[in-house]
C-alpha cells in the first residue's frame, strides 16, 4: 500500500506538471514588433513597456476565452528590412494570430504587404501616415492619430497661440514628411505663412545648417517632427543658436519629463502635443483608468518620461484582447472581423474604428484625443 500511494503521489505530480506545460503552450500569442534599439529605441521600449503591464493585468484577470496571453516581442532595430524579418518571424514561425507594431510610419508601412499575404492583423498603435489607412489594407488597426487629424486638431489653437509664420523641422520619412504636409496645409489654409521646411535624417545628430536657415526665415513658430531622442538634441541646439521662435512638437513621441531632463533649461518655452497627459489625469476621459496606469508604471520604476509612449502599448494590447474575446477563438479572420466591432476604455479615451481607404479594403481608424501642453520652469503645465 505504501508503495502503491508513492506510485500514485509521483503519477499526480507528472500530470500536474504536464497540465502545466500544456496550459503554458495553450497561451494565446500576441505579436509585438517595436524599435527596441537604433534610432527609436527609447519609445519603442517605452511601448513595449507599457503593453507588458496590460499582459500582466489581463492575465491577473482571468485572460481571455479561459487562456492566459503571451506577448512574443521582437526588435526591428528601427530599420524597415528588420521590420518586415520579424513580422515573418513572428507569423510563420511563432504562429500569431495577430500583432501589434510597428511604432515608426516607415516601419509599420514595410511590414504591411505581410499582414496581406498571411491574412494577420495588426493594430498600430503609434504611426501617424495617412498612407497607412487609405492604402487599402483591411488588415489595419490603427488606435494612434492620423497626422491630418493631429493638424485638424490644432486648428484652434493657431489664432490662440498667434502664429503669423511657420517652418518646419522634420524626420526624412513618412512619419515626419507627412506631418509636415499636414500642418502646413492647415496653416495656410488658417492665413499663416510657411516658411523654410527643411528635413534630416532620422540618425542625425547636428542641425546647426537647419536651425541657421530657421533662424535666418524670422518664423515665429518652429514645427518638429521626430523621435525624443533628436527632440533633445535640437532643443539643446536652438539654445545654443539664441533661435527665438517657439518650437512646436507633433507625433506625441516627444516624452516632455525625458526633455526637461536631457535638455534642462533648453526645454523651457516648447510646446508639445501629446496624446496622453500623466500630469493632468483628470483631463482625460477615463481618469481611473489612467491613474491605475501611471501608479503600475511607477511601481515597476519606469522612465516617468517614457509614459507618454507607453500607454499606446497598454491600449494596444487592450484592443486586441478585446477582439480576441468578440471574436470567440483565436484565429486571424475571426479577429479581424471582431475588432471592427469593439468599444474599448482606453487611456486615450473611447477606442472604436470607422473606415478609411478605398471600399472593399477599408481600414479601421480610431479617433483619439489630441492634447497640448507647455514645459515651463522645468515642469510640464497645461497649454
């Protein structure tokens, strides 16, 4: 008897731990593709972040269908080529049945012919391109603003801030050619004369020769579009160059807490749009739930600058989890159909999709909030 209750002790233990295995491998698969080192590594990992706290949240909860999730993340390296590797990696190999990515305009746009041969889809959850979703992709979700409707957005504010003459400082690709188009044919059309609009590479370091030519144009407002990381460099630059028009950042991947501690006093006087204010919980339209998110992120002792990138991947993956629950199982075609009909609580308000691109082959866009703040005296303050 003693040995037939060891025989059966040791039986319950392999089968507790084959149920475990088993339940580990039943884990739904999301895939994450982010810029997690290169030129856009601070925001990519700052999204990456925040989805992991939504992984961990949900998984708290129960899941989804009785299931666990599992976030499979890969590293683009900021560079299209690694971009679209990882997308097949990620469908091929790891077998997801939906994505999340690809932060850059440029990076989600290489990535996207993929998500049409293998029928997966991806929620985008930073890019800004209006070619995005009007190319006729319908296996995009995009929760991030278009930069049309970022510049629609700011409309009002033109006459307020009084801006008679504008250039533009931008990254040479999608991300911040587009936003410069977009906000320069809004201006005009608000009476506001464009001036110089220069560009740079999306790894360059020195903007002397750009910023001069700004500073020579007499604009009174400077519009820039590109990733944190340069955002400091040319604060710190048009300090140095006494350039006295007030710069303007666009896209929301300016992280201002990360500005004011890299660039100290050069951050004083910008303005920065943003899709989240941490700052002012109470200004968007869920105050709880963005309240729980910044507690979670300190806790976890983030970056306080990184907040600002990092809920679009809690609110990604949110989504996703959402589909994935309307949709009853976890497989491609029933995901994208159930995300067209999903109504989601997200930092950035209310997260729903309407249709853009050609009819037949719509993608889904959400219509998000768009905020402007100041940093002044080395805080942020309400613009």
């Amino acid at each position: 008897m003693k040995s037939t209750g060891l025989s059966f002790v040791a039986a319950a233990l392999v089968a507790a731990g084959l149920a475990g295995s088993a339940a580990a491998q039943d884990a739904i698969k999301i895939g994450v593709t982010q810029p997690l080192t290169g030129a856009f590594a601070a925001s990519g990992n700052y999204v990456t972040q925040g989805a992991r706290i939504a992984e961990d949240e949900i998984n708290k909860a129960g899941g989804v269908l009785g299931r666990k999730i599992q976030l499979f993340v890969e590293d683009n390296k900021s560079n299209p080529t690694e971009a679209v590797a990882t997308a097949e990696k990620l469908i091929v190999k790891d077998k997801v049945p939906v994505m999340m990515g690809a932060w850059s305009s440029t990076l989600t746009l290489a990535i996207m012919p993929k998500l049409v041969e293998y029928g997966v889809p991806m929620l985008v959850e930073t890019s800004s391109s209006g070619k995005i979703t009007t190319s006729g992709n319908p296996w995009i979700f995009r929760i991030s603003p278009t930069s049309e409707m970022e510049a629609k957005a700011f409309t009002p504010l033109v006459k307020q801030i009084g801006i008679k003459k504008a250039d533009f400082l931008s990254t040479n690709n999608d991300f911040g050619l587009g936003a410069a188009k977009e906000f320069s044919e809004m201006l005009k059309a608000q009476g506001v004369e464009v001036g110089v609009m220069e560009t740079m590479d999306p790894k360059a370091t020195d903007f002397s020769a750009q910023l001069a030519k700004i500073k020579a144009s007499g604009s009174d407002t400077v519009f820039v579009t590109t990733a944190v990381e340069q955002i400091t460099l040319i604060l710190k630059q048009a300090r140095e160059q006494q350039l006295k028009a007030r710069i303007i950042t666009t896209g929301g991947s300016n992280s201002p807490d990360q500005l004011i501690a890299q660039a100290g006093e050069a951050a004083n006087g910008s303005y920065h749009l943003v899709f989240f204010t941490p700052w002012f919980p109470e200004a968007v339209k869920h105050p709880d739930i963005a309240k729980k998110f910044v507690a979670e992120w300190s806790a976890r002792k983030h970056e306080v600058g990184g907040l600002t990138e990092g809920f679009r991947g809690r609110d990604g993956i949110y989504t996703i989890v959402a589909g994935i629950n309307a949709a009853g199982k976890a497989e491609p075609a029933a995901i994208q159909k159930a995300l067209w009909g999903v109504k989601v609580q997200g930092i950035n308000g209310d997260i729903a999709f309407i249709k853009q691109g050609p009819a037949g082959n719509e993608s889904a866009q959400n219509v998000p909030s768009v905020y402007m703040i100041r940093i002044e005296g080395g805080k942020v303050v309400k613009g």
